[in-house]
C-alpha cells in the first residue's frame, strides 16, 4: 500500500501541476493517466458501478462540485478552484486520496477554504492513534472546519481501504469523541475532509455522479489514506520525499493558516 500510495500521490501531483487557466478537466485525468501507465498500474475510479460504469480513472470537481466530477472539455478559469480524487491499485492493494488545487489567483473565500480544508485533514489523522475511536477523528475534523464557519458534509465519508477502495469502517467528518470503532495498529483508512462554504446540503447533478453543494456555494476536499502503526499514523499517500501532492514545485503556492 506504500507503493501504491507513492504512485498515486505522483499521479495527483501531476494533476495538481495540471491545474492552469485554460486547462479542461480531461487534461487533469490524462496527467494523472500518465503516472498510473508510467508503473503499469490502474484506477479501482475507472468502471466503478454506479448509475452508469465510471468513465475516467480520476473524479475532477469544480468550485461548487464536491466529489465526483467527470473529466470533460470543460476548460478552467482564472480564480477556479478543483479537486480532483484518484485510486491507484498496485499488485491488489489500493490507494485513495485527494487534493484541491487553486487555478492562478483565487479569492479570499476560496483560500480560506483549502486551508482549513487542508488543515483538518491534518488534525483528524493526529487523531488516528491505536486506542482510539473513529469518533475521536471525526469530531476533530468537524470541529476544527465549524470552528472557521464552514460546514463539513453529513452525506459522504471517509473508508476503510486495502484490497478494495471501499472497505469498512466509515469515517465520518462529523461524530462525537469516544464513539465508534476502535482504532487498531495495521487498520488502513482514507480520510477526506469534505468542507462547503455556505451549506453542509448536497444534490446530484443530471450526469448522475458529480455532487454539488445544494446552493451552489464553493466547496474542497483533501484526502490521504492513513495506516494505523504502533508508533502513531503513517500517511501512506506521499510522494518517495515525504511530500503531499500539494506541495510540488511548478504551482503557485499557497497561504497556510
């Protein structure tokens, strides 16, 4: 999972690299695209079911769309933001997580809400400490995000992952410490902070995957898949330096809080 976690983490990078006014949503999936061929690796995104087999091997969303966007000719603009997921499965072990890239300068709100977005992420792996509780992690992403007036969905969670994208346990981005499952060294988990601006209600739009926020307003989402060890988390979702996609060269860099 380490391997497929280093490869899946290039393939975001690109993606995230990608990420320049003018560019369609089709060309952040085919950057992508070309790490996962350079190892000879595939998407567990690339048919998954659903109303219709999946079509690409990334989901990529724009400003309002939360997860699930179809790569397309869509071309992004200045001032956009865009998240793009991607899975990598690596000789049948699996890799999953997210990033959301700012396209040249954006707004205020909009750095405001990758940051804490970003953030969370962070405070919720700390949590990820054998002997404690999904609820402890959850409640410490919906904590920080409410602390900053932002909202964190109720309707789509985090996961269990290894030998498929999807296993158990949910991880919401909300709950109450002390509830839930118990963490356990060797436990593998995707979280991924989900953060709107202006509502934690979603809807699904005519194509029958992408997720918008209900009122059209800005949303983000990190993801990085996490191992459970007895010397605390290990973010497996890292580029061979120890780097977050996001923190490639070659994209304008961002504010931090």
């Amino acid at each position: 999972m380490r391997t497929a976690g280093r490869i899946n983490a290039e393939a975001l990078a690109a993606a995230y690299t990608a990420a320049r006014p003018g560019a369609t949503t089709a060309d952040l999936n085919a950057a992508a695209e070309e790490v996962l061929k350079k190892y000879g690796v595939y998407s567990p995104f690339y048919h998954y079911p659903g109303p219709y087999p999946y079509p690409a091997s990334t989901t990529v969303s724009v400003n309002n769309e939360l997860v699930h966007g179809i790569p397309s000719k869509r071309k992004l603009h200045e001032g956009d933001i865009v998240s793009v997921d991607c899975g990598t499965v690596y000789e049948g072990f699996v890799a999953d997580s997210a990033i959301t890239a700012g396209v040249g300068q954006i707004s205020p709100e909009a750095q405001k809400l990758l940051d804490v977005t970003r953030k969370s992420l962070f405070v919720g792996i700390e949590k990820m400490v054998a002997g404690n509780r999904i609820g402890d992690v959850s409640s410490a992403v919906q904590q920080y995000v409410e602390s900053h007036e932002l909202y964190v969905t109720r309707e789509y969670t985090g996961h269990g992952v290894g030998r498929q994208m999807h296993e158990g346990p949910q991880v919401p981005n909300y709950g109450q410490p002390g509830r839930g499952m118990l963490l356990r060294a060797g436990m593998t988990i995707a979280l991924e902070p989900m953060v709107l601006v202006g509502t934690a209600a979603t809807r699904v739009l005519a194509d029958e995957w992408t997720v918008s926020s209900q009122d059209n307003s800005l949303t983000a989402h990190y993801e990085h898949t996490i191992a459970v060890t007895p010397d605390g988390p290990m973010i497996l979702t890292v580029l061979a330096d120890g780097r977050s996609p996001w923190e490639v060269s070659g994209h304008h860099q961002e504010k931090t809080i």
